[in-house]
C-alpha cells in the first residue's frame, strides 16, 4: 500500500519499527492485507467523435447511457469503422475504472466481480479488457460466461460531452453465487455504480449486486455507490433516496446526477441533500471543481487555515480540517463541506472529461483503504483512538481527488496509465524537504 498525499513514507512509519537488528529480537507482526472490491459490468470502450445529427439518428439522448439492440449496435459500429471515427477502443466500465484507478494510485489489490468470456481470442473484446486492465486487480472472481462482454460506445461530441450506447451482450450475467462472501466483507470498501440496477430480460446482476450489499452491510463494510447518469436518476429519484438511506455509506455524484436526485442545481445543497441519505458525498462539477460533504463529531471539529468560502451556505468549509466519520459513530455529529477548484485550473487540452469523476472517487478509495491499512497495521496510533472514515480530512482528500481528476484528464483516458509523479513538478524542492 502506497500512501495518498505528501508520500515520504517517513511521516507514516517510524523507521525503528523496521530496524533490521531489532527485528531479531521482536516478532515482527505480519502485514495486514487491504483491498476494495467493486462490481462491474464488464465492458470495453469504443470511443468516437461524432456529430449531433449521429445522436440524433441513432435516438441516442446526449449525456445518457442507453442500452441498444444487437441491430443497432452492429450498424452504428459499422459506421464508426467505414468513417474511421474510431479513435480508441479500451477497457471501461465506470466501476472497472475506478478499482483499476485505485490500484494503480494505491500499487495495491482490488477485487472485481462481474463477468469474462469463456473463450478469448487474441485481439478479441475481451482479451483487450484483460489486457488494459492492472495486474493488481484481481480477476480470479470473475463469472466465466459464453458469449462476448459489452461494448460501450463512447461517442464525443464537439463539445466534449459524453453519450453512452451500450450493447450489453453478456455483461449482465453475474449471478448472486460468484459474489464471494469472504471477500466483500473482508474488504475496505464495496464499490457499486446505479447502472447495475438496471438489468433485465432475467439477468441477474441486479440480484448479484444486492447479494454483496447484504454481505458488506453485515459486515460493516462501508458500501460506495457512483451514481453514472442523470437520466437513470430521474425516472425515480424516490426510489433511489430510499436505496441509498437503506445501503449506501458514501456516494459519488456529478452536479447533474446531484441535482436529479435532490432537486439542487447548486452543487453545494445538493451534497447536503444527499448527505441526509448517506454518511459522506462526493460531488463533482466539472470546471468548478469538486465539493465533499459529511459528518464529524463536534468535539473532533478543526477549522480550517484556508479563506472561507462563499456560497449556498456561508462560509461551508469552516471545518474541513476534519477528518469525515460515520454519522452513527458520532455523539454530535456536525455537518462538514469542502471544496477545491480543478487542479491548475485543469489540463490545458481537454479532449473529453470521460472518467474525470471515476478517478476522482478512486483518489477517495485510497484514502479511504489507507485507514484501514494503517488502523490494523498501527493500531496503537493516536490517529485511531476514535474511529474514522478516512485518513486523511476532508480538505485534503478533496485535492488529492482532484489531482487524480487533472491526471485522467491529462492522460486522455479513464483508465490512467501510471500513478501520480512522487515528486510534483510544480512544487519548490524546499517543500520535499519539510
Ligand atoms: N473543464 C474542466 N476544466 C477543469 N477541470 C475539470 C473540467 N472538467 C472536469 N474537471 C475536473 O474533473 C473532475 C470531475 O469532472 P466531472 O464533474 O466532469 O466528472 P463526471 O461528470 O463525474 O465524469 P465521469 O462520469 O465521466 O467520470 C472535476 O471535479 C474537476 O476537478
Ligand atoms: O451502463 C453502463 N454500465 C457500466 N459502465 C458504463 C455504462 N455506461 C457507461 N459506462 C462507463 O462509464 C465510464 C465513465 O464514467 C465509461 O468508461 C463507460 O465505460
């Protein structure tokens, strides 16, 4: 496990715990494991720039993700080629995305379910998800199935913004048996996207999704759920308040998503609303950056030495200094918020802000799991005398997910292909050396 954050190993563990020579005389305890487990539909991103009128003849709403047919698919795919559109063709998945990016940041386990083909091929769907996949996600648990995984077409308008068409193929045939219970509850974190809730045609991934909750809730495993597009939200934002209050610790969310669910354009009252729902909120706004809110207990609150800010709610980041907790492990639970600008102001070339989100909650994953690697490997820190959600404040989660944003953006995909530079460029040498 890498540590998010100014990374000098250092600050975390004391160098005589590992004093070579002591170790002979001290049983040196054995390192305690951590990983986070997500759930996926496994599919590869077909990304194109088209024009509206493409949209538009294909009944493909901008901005959503709509499932299409096997005819559809075949002549939309056929058009991309015959016009060379195709710019790339790579793994995706907003939940593969994100563990992938968790274990890229965090160079360290995470566990996928969902499903992979009986039969690869070379050069195959497939066969390119496994490749463009980490090498520390661990693929051991996935459903074998007969037939092709997904396609998700990624179509890029002028504008940058990002239409889904999905042909699902086997994607949706996990089934609740290959959730392994031992794993999910062994986990730090359970990660699920909304469009899992959304199978049909007898496909069980639904009913697989539902299993592991049952298993992390039992658990006390911290339940994670990214809310993928506005338009799965708005069709019944009851039904999703109520999912959420029943089996959701954090969620993450864009504006739009933010504001189906809770009827707030504002960023910052929509991650309010939501907050009623859940115990922490990730939301993030695109060039306005990103703002988290949750809970601390009052007598734990630390205010903070950054400019107050204005909006919806005045002077909202007073106590970002804080470290987010359970609502329920709080005798007086306050309400914290935070806030952060997009790092440098964002790349400047942004081809399309695909995944920015993703790697956003990736950032907070590691923080995240670093708590509870550092909680059972140092038990004995004051940091764990009262118990916390993350490792780190709100404050300084909000930049770190933000950089990660910047990264994915920089690097032109959702899935990044290294971790963040050690040393950043843009700061002095005097500040490694603090
Ligand atoms: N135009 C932009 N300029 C600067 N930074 C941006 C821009 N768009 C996104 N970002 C950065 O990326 C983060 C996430 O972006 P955004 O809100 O677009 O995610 P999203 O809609 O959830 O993306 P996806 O669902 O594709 O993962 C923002 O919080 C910000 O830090
Ligand atoms: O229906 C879906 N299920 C799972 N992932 C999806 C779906 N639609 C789009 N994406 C994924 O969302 C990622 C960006 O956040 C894209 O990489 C795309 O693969």
């Amino acid at each position: 496990m890498k540590f998010p954050g100014q990374r000098k190993s250092k600050h975390y563990f004391p160098v005589k715990n590992r004093d070579p020579l002591l170790a002979q005389m001290t049983q040196q305890p054995q390192r305690f494991p951590t990983y986070i487990t997500g759930i996926d539909q496994t599919l590869v991103d077909i990304e194109a720039k088209v024009g509206d009128e493409l949209l538009e003849r294909y009944a493909l709403p901008k901005g959503n993700s709509t499932l299409i047919d096997d005819e559809k698919a075949h002549a939309l795919y056929s058009e991309l080629k015959t016009n060379k559109l195709v710019s790339d063709e790579f793994a995706g998945g907003t939940i593969g995305n994100t563990v992938h990016n968790y274990s890229i940041l965090a160079d360290d386990r995470s566990v996928l379910f969902g499903v992979m083909s009986n039969n690869i091929e070379v050069g195959s769907y497939a066969y390119r998800y496994l490749c463009n996949t980490s090498s520390k996600v661990d693929l051991n648990y996935l459903q074998p199935v007969d037939g092709p995984i997904g396609r998700c077409f990624t179509l890029i308008s002028e504008c940058g913004e990002r239409t889904f068409a999905i042909s699902k193929g086997a994607m949706d045939k996990l089934t609740p048996e290959y959730i392994d219970k031992d794993i999910v509850q062994g986990a730090s974190a359970l990660i699920l996207t909304a469009y899992l809730m959304r199978a049909s045609d007898g496909d069980q991934i639904t009913d697989a999704a539902l299993k592991a909750i049952e298993y992390a809730k039992e658990a006390e495993v911290p339940v994670v759920l990214t809310l993928g597009t506005r338009f799965l939200i708005e069709e019944d934002p009851s039904w999703w308040k109520s999912f959420i209050k029943d089996n959701v610790t954090i969620l993450a969310m864009n504006e739009d998503e933010g504001e189906a669910l809770t009827g707030f354009s504002d960023p910052l009252l929509a991650s309010e609303a939501a907050l009623e729902l859940c115990d922490l909120v990730l939301t993030t706004a695109g060039p306005l950056g990103l703002y988290m809110a949750g809970y601390t207990e009052d007598s734990e609150k630390r205010e903070t030495s950054h400019t107050l800010l204005p909006g919806m709610i005045p002077e909202f980041n007073r106590y970002e200094f804080s470290r987010p907790k359970l609502k329920a492990a709080c005798d007086t639970p306050i309400k914290v918020y935070a806030h952060i600008s997009p790092y440098m102001g964002g790349p400047e070339k942004i081809r399309n802000t695909n995944g920015a989100g993703d790697g956003a909650l990736a950032a907070l994953l590691h923080d995240l799991a670093s708590n509870t690697f550092h909680k059972a490997n140092v038990p004995g820190s004051s940091k764990h005398k009262r118990d916390g959600l993350c490792y780190s404040s709100f404050s300084q989660v909000c930049k770190y997910a933000n950089r990660v944003a910047y990264e994915v953006l920089a690097q032109h995909s959702p899935r990044l292909s290294r971790g963040l530079p050690e040393r950043e460029d843009s700061l002095e040498e005097a500040y490694w050396e603090r």
